[in-house]
C-alpha cells in the first residue's frame, strides 16, 4: 500500500471500529491520534482540507478520493509520524477483530455474488 492508502484505510477502519462497541480504548485513542495528526496537516493548507476529514455526508469513495489528494498535498503520505500511527491502528485493529479484508465489494443489483478465494460457482438465470 502507498503511504496515503495506508493513512484512508486506518482512517476509515478507525471509524467504522468507534462506532461498535467492539473497539477498545486503546483503537479509539489511537484513531483520535491519527485524526488529530492528520488534521494538523491538513490546516496547513486550509480550512477546505481539514474539512474535507470531517466531511459526513459523502459517499465514501468520494471522500477517499478528496482526502487523498490533500494528503498527498499536505505530504501526510510521507510524514514518518502520521504513517507510523496510521500503521500502528491498522496494527491494533487486526489484534482486535482481526485482518482487514483484501476484497472490497459493491454488490449492488448484483445476482450469483461470490467472494474469496479458490472458489467455484455455476449460475443459471432464467
């Protein structure tokens, strides 16, 4: 993963996690970490870059895609700090539930949806 992939995915891992009640105390001070990090980034180059991190009401590709680019921007991918908390969440969410999925799936008005590995499937739609 490039630095900002590896910042987005324990950015959102980290906030997917917060709102279970799953996440221990220690994934969420580490989120709030990442966060805080990254914010401080971000406001070096505006108000419209640290608002883009707490954006609500996007669809999360076009959040990844906004927060990327002003992180790559802000040089957050290659800030040693920030990658070593994003990497140090992602660390401590894979202790926690487990490893993060390798798959990412939009099976919207899909039919004979499959996932995994090594698998094998015969479908028939009539």
């Amino acid at each position: 993963m490039t630095g900002v992939e590896v910042i987005l995915t324990a950015l959102a891992a980290g906030a997917t996690a917060g709102i279970t009640d799953t996440a221990t105390d220690a994934v969420r001070q580490s989120y709030d970490s990442l966060r805080e990090l990254v914010r401080r980034r971000l406001a070096e180059r505006g108000e419209e870059a640290a608002q883009v991190l707490d954006a609500e009401e996007v669809e999360r590709d076009v959040w990844q895609a906004q927060l990327g680019e002003h992180l790559i921007a802000a040089g957050a991918d290659r800030d040693e700090v920030v990658l070593r908390a994003a990497q140090a969440l992602l660390t401590q969410l894979e202790q926690q539930v487990g490893p993060a999925s390798k798959y990412s799936i939009d099976a919207r008005e899909a039919k004979g949806v499959q996932t995994g590995d090594h698998n094998t499937q015969t479908n028939t739609f009539n």
